[in-house]
C-alpha cells in the first residue's frame, strides 16, 4: 500500500496523525457498547489486538505479503510496539482506573508526549525548542481540564499513580520503537508486525467462557468489528505513517488530540454536559497542536 504525494508532505503527515486521534478519540463510542453487551475492559483488549491481527493478516495475505518478510534482528522492534507498548500500557491503563478515579487515569496517560520528547531528545537529538515546549504544556493542561482533573472528587492512590504513569511510559514507547523499526521497514509492515506481536501476547488476559457469553448476539460481532476496524487498525496505520515524516515528540503531541474528540463525541452522542472547564481545555489542546503546524 504505497502512501499518495499527500501523505508524504508533511501536511499529510499531520493530517494522518489527526486522523488517528480522532479515530482513537471515538472508542468509547463502541467500548460502551460492547461493556454494556457484557465484555470487560480486558476483554476489549483482546478482541482490538486479536481482532486487529486478524483483520491486518486476512487483508495482506492477499494484497501485498511482502509486508511479512523482516529480519530477525529486528523483530525486538515489534516486541516493543506490540507488547511493552500496546498490551502493557492497556493493561496498566486499565488497572489504574480500577483503583483511581477515571480523571486520574486519564491525565496520568497523556503524560506520554512529555516522555516521547524527552526520550527523542535523548536518542536521536531532536530539538526541545520553546514552541514544542508550549505546545506540550497547552495540551497536557487541555487534557486536565478536558479530563476533568480539577472538578474535584478525584481518587489517588501511590499504586495508582504509579500505574498511570507506566500508561503514559508505555503508551510513549509506541512513538519510539516505531521510529527505530521505520527506518527499516514501511509503515505497513511495522503496523502488520505490531499486531503480530500483540494479538498472541493479549492472550494472557483471555476468558474464554466470558467472551463466548458477550459475543453470542450478533449486535456484539458488529460493535466489534467496528472497534477493530475504525479505532484499532485505522489509526495505528495513520499514526505510523505520519510517525515516518514527523519529529517523534510533535506526533505524540498532536495525537493528544483524542480526549479533545472522546469528548465531544459524548456530548453528541451521550448527551454529557460540557461545561466551561471542558470547553477551555478544548481550546487549549486545539492551540497546542495549531501552533506546532
């Protein structure tokens, strides 16, 4: 799947990695449903990355298998994108909003572009100028409000903390070993291979007689199929492909445009209310990712 002549400009690049946070951003929109069919937050886990391989292996079986062939030695890459990032920082994420409020979890995960930009300055030099600097504090501040971190009732705890921020850590290791396994391979094969590694790994957390129960009515197939299609395989390929053409600490700002979509879907959709604490933190986001164009 070659990339268009957009989508190698840098505006391209941007506009994939927005794609694939909105397309993150409407998760909630299918979890709801599907939590509310009677799966759990870890059975999610399992159909995205089961699914996801599935789905990724089905499709390029038949349109393009070079995507399968790498070298050994590189396949530590995709061991770090798909288990130390993608299954480890759901599981931790998951586990956090277990014993913390969901604010808490919430902010403590988008902790993850602080961390992106220190580690890429760190390994590959990449500049921590004023701007990227600003950005990142506007949108760590949009994702609090958005998050509703300083509406109070929040539940904190040591463990919870440090779970969150293991979230965060993990979630930023995608961005990371992304960058190594891109210069390599396509964007295509690092996203192929990512689902390799965390479908099979995902399977620890499988419960078979549950999952056969939530899943026997087709309504729960079609929540499913829309999870791994529209907010599982769809973002990671956009995501990927904008991580190959922009700064690995601007992508991960700029996807922290998802709680920003995650909210207005549940107004539109689940009528929640949106208060001014939650239109500010918009507005902040909005300008972080608009000032780093």
């Amino acid at each position: 799947m070659e990339m268009t002549e957009t989508e190698k400009s840098p505006r391209g690049a941007y506009a994939a990695i927005l794609a694939a946070a909105a397309l993150w951003g409407v998760i909630g929109l299918w979890n709801r449903n599907l939590m509310a069919g009677g799966l759990t937050p870890t059975d999610i886990v399992v159909v995205r990355n089961c699914g996801g391989m599935a789905l990724l292996l089905a499709v390029f079986a038949v349109r393009d298998r070079s995507v399968f062939r790498v070298r050994r030695e590189h396949l530590k890459y995709f061991l770090g994108t798909g288990v130390v990032s993608v299954l480890f920082f759901t599981m931790c994420y998951f586990t956090c909003q277990k014993i913390c409020s969901l604010a808490v979890a919430s902010i403590l995960l988008y902790t993850a572009p602080s961390f992106v930009v220190v580690l890429s300055a760190i390994l590959w030099k990449e500049p921590v100028t004023k701007k990227k600097l600003l950005a990142l504090a506007l949108t760590l501040t949009g994702c609090a409000l958005v998050c509703g971190v300083f509406a109070g009732d929040l539940s904190v705890t040591v463990p919870g903390i440090l779970l969150g921020l293991g979230a965060g850590f993990f979630y930023a290791l995608y961005s990371i070993f992304g960058r190594y396994a891109l210069a390599h391979y396509s964007s295509m094969t690092v996203t192929v291979w990512t689902f390799i590694f965390a479908g099979p790994a995902s399977l620890v957390l499988l419960r078979p007689a549950r999952m056969a129960q939530a899943l026997a009515a087709p309504r729960m197939w079609l929540l499913a199929a829309g999870l791994v299609v529209f907010s599982t395989v769809l973002p990671y390929i956009f995501y990927t492909r904008g991580l190959a053409r922009v700064e690995s600490g601007k992508a991960a700002i700029m996807a922290s445009l998802e709680p920003v979509v995650a909210s207005l879907a549940g107004v539109l959709v689940f009528g929640e209310p949106m208060g001014p604490a939650t239109v500010t933190g918009i507005l902040c986001v909005l300008a972080g990712v608009y000032i780093l164009r």
